[in-house]
C-alpha cells in the first residue's frame, strides 16, 4: 500500500479508482477461494481418500477455471496449479515404484 495516495481530481478518475477498488476486492476473494479448494485436495489426498481426494479435486478445477475465466489468475497460472492437484490426487492410485 502507498503511504499517501494524491486524491484524483476529475470525475473519471474518481469512478475509475471506485471500480479498481471493487475489481481489487472482488479478484481478492475469488484468489482466496482458490487457496481454499486447493488446501482442500493437499489435506484429502495425505489423508489417503480416494475419494474425497476426486470430489474436492473436481471443485478445485472448476474453481480455478472459473477464476481463469474471469481473468482473476493467467491461463498457464490455472493451468499449473490444475496439473499439480491432478498430479498428487493420480499418485493416490498408484503405489510409488520408481
């Protein structure tokens, strides 16, 4: 945050920095949100349930695409963090041979 912020002084500045403040709270939310699921799949998956691991990682992929979607995080930022979950929750099934 910036030590002191210079008050705008004409009406489109003043609209434009109300709508970056929302936009800002907004894109907030929805990046926590994403924290959330994904904390969700990493907790299911070391507690070795399959399922529950499936499930929350279905909610976490339709979570952070939406999030992709809306422009809140870049597509390859979606992309990776999808990969990752996908990735950990498929290591459930298979025993580590290698």
């Amino acid at each position: 945050m910036p030590a002191k912020v210079v008050k705008k002084k004409n009406l489109s500045a003043l609209k434009r920095a109300r709508q970056a403040e929302k936009r800002n709270e907004r894109n907030r939310m929805e990046r926590t949100r994403i924290k959330n699921v994904i904390k969700a799949v990493e907790t299911s998956v070391s507690a070795g349930d399959k399922e529950a691991s499936d499930r929350s990682l279905k909610t976490a992929v339709k979570t952070i695409d939406t999030a992709r979607l809306k422009g809140v995080i870049h597509k390859n930022n979606a992309a990776r963090k999808i990969s990752k979950l996908t990735k950990k929750v498929n290591m459930l099934e298979k025993p580590a041979s290698a």
